[in-house]
C-alpha cells in the first residue's frame, strides 16, 4: 500500500481541481499569437476575449479558495457557496465564448483578398 493513512471519508465532498485552466490558456495563447496587440484592445473580437480571460482568471481565484476552504473548515457550506459563485461565472464564461463565435475575428477579416 502506498498510502497509509486513514480511509477517505465517502460523505466528504471532492475538492474542485481547476483542470479547465491550461486547457484555456492554450487556447488564449493561440489567439493571442496570431492578433496583433493594438488588435487586441481596439476591436471588439480582442475585447471580448479579455472579458473572457478575466472571468476565467476570476473562476480560478474561486476554485482555489473553495479548495483551500474545503481542506481548512469543517463546515462544507461555505466551500459550497465559494462554488456556487464559481458556478455562476462559468455560465457567464459559456456566454462570452458564445459571443465569441459571432463578433468577426480582425485577423480572418485581414486576409480576405
């Protein structure tokens, strides 16, 4: 056995893990190659993709503080309204990606000949 420490309590809820962040970061750093940085701040693509970095650098700061949260206090509802809020701006992350599909991309209105 590698671990030996007491059994894991099954009631206790599981820590939020943050996976979605290298996976958005990725994808940000991608985009952020191909615009250039006056792009970024001056048309409304580049504006609504920091929105977005922004909401998702809020969901980060959540899910870390209703870890440690879970970790420290025995109260689990207070964790529990940390990832409530969490919840909340992941919806709002879902609808900034959504415009994002929409608001024509500078670089792709670049190229057309």
């Amino acid at each position: 056995m590698i671990f030996s420490g007491p059994p894991a309590d099954p009631a206790a809820p599981t820590p939020p893990t943050g996976s979605g962040t290298p996976s958005s970061g990725s994808g940000t750093s991608s985009t952020l190659r191909r615009l250039p940085l006056d792009t970024v701040f001056t048309s409304a693509y580049g504006r609504t993709l920091l929105v977005k970095l922004a909401l998702m650098a809020v969901v980060s700061a959540l899910a870390v503080a209703a870890r440690r949260r879970m970790l420290r206090d025995t109260d689990p509802a207070v964790a529990h309204r940390l990832a409530r809020r969490e919840q909340a701006v992941l919806g709002a992350v879902v609808v900034v990606s959504a415009i994002l599909t929409v608001v024509p991309d500078p670089h792709r209105i670049s190229l057309r000949p």
